[in-house]
C-alpha cells in the first residue's frame, strides 16, 4: 500500500486496545524521541489489519552528511581504481567468507596470486565452492616445470551457512584444530533481501550480516592472537561493509534498554522496513566494529580488525531485489568485482594505522571525511547506541557459545 510522509505534530499516545506487537511498533513515537532533545525523523503511516499508524520510514540516522557521502561516492566510483597492495601473502593462511563468487571469489584469487600459502575457502555451497577452487587454480600462473602438477597453494573449501550458529561454530572448532595459524580473516559474505524470514532468533539480514559474522571474528580470535605471538606477524580481520550504512534508519535505537535486536526482528515492524534492511546490518557492522577494536585495543591485544566499502559493485548479493532501476545503476557505475575486490585485500594487508578504521578505496579515511563513517556513527548519541548494540550482541553471543566474547573481556 503506498505511503505518504506525514508531519506529526502531536505526540502519540500508546493505544492500550492494540495488539502487544502494535504496541512494540509505538515505540518510536515523537515523545521518545523528544526525551533525547531531538525531532529528526518524519513519519510515513499505512493502515494495517488493526487500522493502525505504524512507522515505515525514518531520516537517515546520518542526514546532515548525506551529499558529502554521495559527492564522494559518485567520485570514487568514476574516478578511482582501486589498486593491489604492494606486498605479498607468502607463508600466510588466509580465510575468505563467501568466496565461491563475487567479490569473495576475485579477492581469493587475488591472495591466491600473492602467494598465499593456504587459502581457505569459506562458503554456504561446497559444489560452488570447489567449482571456485578449480576456477582459481586454473587461473594463476603455471609452476616453471610444466608437467609439476601439485597446486601451487593449499586452497581448501570449508562449509560456512551463516544462517546457522552451529555451523560457524563447527568451522571455528576445526579451524582451532587443524591450523596451525591464521593470518587474514575476511569477513565478506553477507546477504541482501527484503524479504523477512527468520534465522535462529533473528532476521536473516541480522543473522548473517551482524550476529554469525562476528560470532565467527571472535571465536577465531584466539587463534589469530596465538599466530601473532607464534610467527610474529600482524594478524588481520577486515568486515566488508558498505557506504550505504550511511542511509540507514534506524528507529530500533529508540527502543527500550536490551531491545534493539528484539525490535529489529519483530515481524510487525521490519516488514515495512525490510527495503532499508541491508543498509541498517551495515550501520551495525560499523558499530560493533568500532566497539569491538577498543576492547582489544584496551586489551592490548596483537593484530588489527578493520572495516572497508569496495564501493558500488557488480555481483550477485541484490539477487533478489533487481530491477530496471538497479540494473541501469550498474550499467553506468557498477565496477567489475575485481575491481572492487582490491579493496578487501588492501584492507587485509593495511597497517596498524587502520584499527577500528573505515576505509575506501583502499585506504584509511579519517572520520569526518566524505567517504568516512556517517555523522551518526560519530555523534554522541551514535556513541551510546554503539554501546548498546555492543552490550546486546555480546550478551547474544555469550548465550550461543558459552564464553565466546571472553576474548575481549
């Protein structure tokens, strides 16, 4: 049904003859939001099955910034070409997400050019992923004996559904058993639907881009902290976000204490927002990320864990959600996934320097810039919802594998 902006000048009051999900939904009304001193959003109503007011649309959390980030956007995408970092992956075991296609799939090949000595091939399908095994092989330069048939690298596809606790938590265990080191963790995989379905408790967006994304990060950290001290090298763990995080709302960091991830994955409510979904797991992303490099930052503890943007990119994610609009966006800007992949791998070969860092393009953009974090993710009250998404999902994780976030403190 087509929704109309609205100006609400009056709060709302909590409907008592509404249904206890109604009732959720009102959460976000304008005197709560009034409490922190702030009426940024408007109001777009439909009329649901109750002939209730719900909340469809909210300003984006970082509205003030938004040309500068399209500004920047649009330039990086016409004007810039990503580049390979100039130094290579020798004797490194890297573990790419999602790497069977896509932007996966070209950054696995690029670590596998920059000899790489093991390569992990994380992935939802295994057919897939050893169809991009032997795609892979194929591609890299033959051996100086031609009849040497060995793979010059050890590429292994692994089992990962991201849509399964146990199944990150089963890759975890044997990474901890069979490796003897990890150096690269890349967290790419992800999906983009607006469709709400279920994933163990939450929305599937939720699940696989926030929740089993980090569950992975931390359940491996212990063995990357162990590489550092053993091969004295710099670990990395790079999170593949997106500038569209940017554009998210978020009206769920109005809800009650402890209730965001509830309110993000209550039927009612996100299906009228699901168009925005992909872009609100990102925003997340960026606030766990931010969260969770201080805690290790704090704990002294080796390696770096950075987030990037490869831009705007021709694959496959927004399978579900093509249309001539999308399709004509790509035509005109999209770059190629190897391209964009360039970026991953910079990020998993950046400095120091880019702990709990953004970056684009390649490189380390400094908050405030136009291709950097939202003015949301840098506000105060961006600080304190960061806190508290921080203080939900470690409770979550902690309750699917007990101790899971000890790593951190």
């Amino acid at each position: 049904m087509a929704a109309s902006p609205m100006a609400d000048e009056s709060p709302h009051k909590l409907n008592t003859n509404t249904s206890a999900s109604t009732q959720k939904a009102d959460y976000s009304h304008r005197t709560r939001d009034a409490a922190l001193g702030k009426t940024d959003f408007t109001w777009l109503t439909t009329t649901g099955n109750n002939n209730q007011n719900f909340l469809l649309g909210l300003r984006a959390t970082s509205d003030t910034s938004r040309p500068a980030q399209i500004m920047g956007a649009i330039y990086s995408q016409f004007f810039v070409t990503p580049s390979l970092p100039s130094t290579r992956f020798t004797s490194k075991t890297v573990i790419v997400t999602g790497s069977n296609t896509g932007l996966g799939l070209a950054a696995a090949r690029h670590f596998a050019e920059l000899d790489a000595a093991r390569l992990i091939l994380a992935v939802r399908n295994v057919a897939a992923g050893e169809a991009a095994k032997k795609s892979i092989l194929e591609s890299l330069v033959p051996t100086e004996t031609a009849n040497d048939t060995a793979a010059p690298i050890d590429i292994q596809v692994w089992p990962l559904d991201l849509a399964s606790y146990a199944s990150v938590v089963a890759l975890s265990a044997r990474a901890a058993t069979e490796l003897d080191r990890i150096d690269v963790l890349l967290c790419n995989a992800g999906v983009y639907t607006q469709r709400f379905r279920l994933a163990e408790q939450d929305e599937l967006s939720i699940t696989v881009n926030v929740v089993s994304t980090f569950l992975l990060v931390l359940t491996l950290l212990p063995k990357l902290c162990t590489t550092a001290g053993t091969f004295a090298t710099e670990q990395h763990v790079s999170a593949v976000t997106s500038e569209l995080h940017a554009w998210a709302p978020l009206p769920e960091r109005l809800a009650p204490e402890g209730q965001i991830f509830a309110m993000l994955s209550d039927p009612e409510v996100a299906e009228k927002v699901m168009a925005h979904r992909y872009d609100v797991s990102k925003l997340l992303q960026v606030l766990v990320v931010r969260a969770l490099a201080e805690r290790m930052t704090r704990k002294k503890m080796p390696g770096v864990l950075n987030m990037l943007t490869p831009g705007f990119c021709w694959t496959e994610i927004a399978r579900e959600s093509y249309g001539m609009g999308i399709k004509i966006a790509y035509a005109i800007m999209a770059r190629t996934a190897d391209a964009g992949s360039r970026t991953l791998v910079r990020a998993a070969r950046a400095g120091r320097q880019s702990h709990g860092c953004y970056m684009a393009d390649g490189e380390v953009v400094e908050d405030g810039k136009s291709m950097g974090v939202s003015k949301f993710v840098r506000s105060e009250e961006g600080r304190a919802v960061q806190e508290r998404v921080w203080g939900e999902l470690k409770a979550k994780l902690d309750g699917i594998r007990a101790g899971a976030t000890e790593v951190v403190g």
